[in-house]
C-alpha cells in the first residue's frame, strides 16, 4: 500500500489496548470492525504453550485460514491492518486458562524457559507481530513468583526491547503480587496489564462490584489498591495498564452489592457489554466505588463499566501517572460510538 493511502497516525499519548481471542471468529466478529482510530495495540489471544516449552497458534483455521476482512485469519486481518494503521502494534498473548497447569512446569526449568523464549521469538518473526504477552494465570506462590521472574529474564534475552514488546497480565490481587518481585520484573517489561476486574463474580460468598476502582470496606479488593501496591513495589507508572472489563457479572435475586450470592445469570454469571444495560432496567453508577450496575430482568443486579466509569478511570490514570487502560475484550464492546468503551477511554486520556 503506498504512502499516500496510509491512515494518518493517530496520536496516542496513552496506551489504549484491546485484546482479540481468537475463537471470536466462529461468532462472525472480526478485527476489522474495531475503530483503530482509538486503539493503538492489539492483544491476539491466546497461543499455547506445551510442557516442553514450545509456543505455538492454538487454532490455525481461526488464525490463518478462516475468511476475514478479505484475508485468511484473525491474525493475517491484523497484519494486513497493521500496514494500513501505521501507529497499531500487535502483540502475540501466550496462555491464559488453559496454561495453568504448563507454565508452572516450563517456568521452573531453565532449559525450558530457553526453549520458550526461542520458540515465541521464531513465532513472532514469522508472523510479523511486535512481541509477546505472557498471561500465566496466576504465580499463585514465592517460588512460581520466582519461576515467573525467571521467565520473563528468559525471554527478554530472545527479545531484545529495542526491537519487540514484552508484556504481561497480572490480577489485581495482592495475594498473588507480592509473591512477585515487581521492581526486578519492571527491569523486563515493557507493560504490566492490571486485571482490575473479576473482584467478585460466582466463585465469592458475596455480590459486589466486580471492576469497583475504590473499594467501599478496608475487605474489599479495588484497581486502585493494586495499583498503589504497585506503584510502592517499584514499578513505574507509565508501565502499568489498567484493566476495564467488556462484560458485566450478573448476581441473581439481590438488588446491589453485600448479599449473599444466591446464584448468577447469563452465562456463568457474564453478560456481554454490549448486552447492557439489561432491557427493562435503568443504569446507574456507584460514584463512591466507581462502578456501573442495573437491577432487574434477567441478570438481577448486574456490575459492570460504563462511558463514565471508563472516563473517571482513565482521569485516574492521568493522575497516577499510568501508561493507559486495555480492555477485554474487544467484539464484546458497544458498536454504537456514544457507548463504546473503548472510545470513551481514547476520548478522555485525548480531551484536555
């Protein structure tokens, strides 16, 4: 494509991300319906990593050969994407749930933690992406915190950081971030992405509100306590990404936040973005934790973000001096423009 057909830049001064999974193919939603006008970085998710350490595309007919945006795949959509918007960086997310159980055996292991570093870095040159975002979920003890340090020291050898990004995703749950030496992982990292969400959901004895920024008891988890344990481990601001969830957590028979959970709707308990607020009920925000909801129809009381939740997280990150947000994910955001999330959050880090 020449010069002169290209997209002008946008410009970005925070990070504004989005991660893509894959299996959204198979729902008719592709990367070409995104507005890359406000999105500058693409997370494609997930590939998997086996227990000898090799990474590879976890689906090829989603990635490379299903028909998208006139392209083979989701991924070669966002290559070809790539060239039309010049400032969109794709970034390759290794593992997610299904990865569990793998990383723990192949972070432990340096030969494998060797062989995991050249096997994304091949992948990702073959591809034509610009690096890789480690999603192990979760070091959930000192030493995965200590495999998972070694790790990311791995693959920064294979990826060298003038040349490719190295990300990766962390909850927002002290009990998994402080068995993580943050400052030494901030040495390897280009971005951490903060999953300030998911605080309450089918698993915990209460409803509450599940991507709350400030927490309304000295119990609760919040994004903002995250983000400062962060911020007092020694990890710099302009690093960390916070998370905005595009789908909401559904508790049946309550009317808020503090019952019992006495069973949830949708499915397992999530109802997509772009599904909300339910029909019949009326949206109202939480100023004091910075939370979405609406109360009736079928998902009873439904927590969740909105335009202005976004917009009041993005002002946050400003004051704290974070990189910007990233949102999972991204089919599952508004299509109308006055409710995306996704625009809400360019329109703030971009307005004066």
């Amino acid at each position: 494509m020449s010069s002169s057909l290209r997209k002008p830049r946008a410009p970005f001064m925070y990070t504004n991300a989005v991660y893509w999974p894959n299996y959204r193919v198979y729902n008719g939603d592709t990367p070409g319906q995104l507005n890359y006008g406000c999105i500058n970085r693409v997370y494609y998710a997930f590939a998997s990593v086996t227990a000898d350490g090799g990474v590879f595309l976890s689906d090829e007919w989603a990635d490379a050969g299903a028909p998208c945006d006139g392209v083979h795949g989701a991924l070669g959509s966002l290559m070809h994407l790539k060239q039309r918007y010049p400032h969109l960086k794709v970034v390759l997310s290794i593992g997610g749930g299904d990865s569990a159980e793998t990383f723990p055996i192949v972070a432990s292991n340096a030969v494998l933690r060797d062989k995991f570093g050249r096997s994304a870095r091949g992948l990702i040159e073959a591809s034509g992406l610009d690096g890789i975002d480690v999603v192990w979920e979760y070091p959930c003890t000192p030493e995965q915190g200590n495999d998972f340090l070694a790790l990311v020291a791995a693959i920064r050898i294979h990826l060298p950081e003038d040349r490719y990004l190295l990300t990766a995703a962390l909850p927002a749950a002290k009990p998994v971030l402080q068995n993580i030496d943050l400052r030494q992982a901030a040495e390897y990292l280009d971005t951490l992405n903060l999953t300030a969400y998911d605080f309450f959901g089918q698993w915990t004895l209460k409803s509450g509100h599940h991507a709350q920024l400030y927490s309304t008891n000295k119990d609760e988890p919040s994004g903002d306590l995250a983000v400062r344990h962060l911020l007092a481990s020694g990890v710099p601001g302009r690093m960390i990404l916070l998370g905005i969830p595009l789908f909401g957590r559904s508790f049946l028979h309550v009317a808020g936040p503090g019952h019992k959970n006495r069973g949830v709707g949708g499915s397992d308990g999530t109802i997509e973005y772009s599904q909300l607020p339910r029909k019949g009920t009326r949206e109202q925000v939480d100023r004091r934790a910075i939370a979405a909801q609406c109360v009736g129809a079928d998902g009873g009381f439904v927590t969740y973000d909105n335009p202005e939740t976004v917009q009041v997280k993005a002002t946050y990150c400003k004051q704290k001096g974070l990189g910007g947000l990233f949102y999972w994910s991204a089919p599952s955001d508004a299509k109308e423009s006055k409710r995306s999330l996704i625009t809400a959050g360019f329109k703030a880090f971009h307005s004066s």
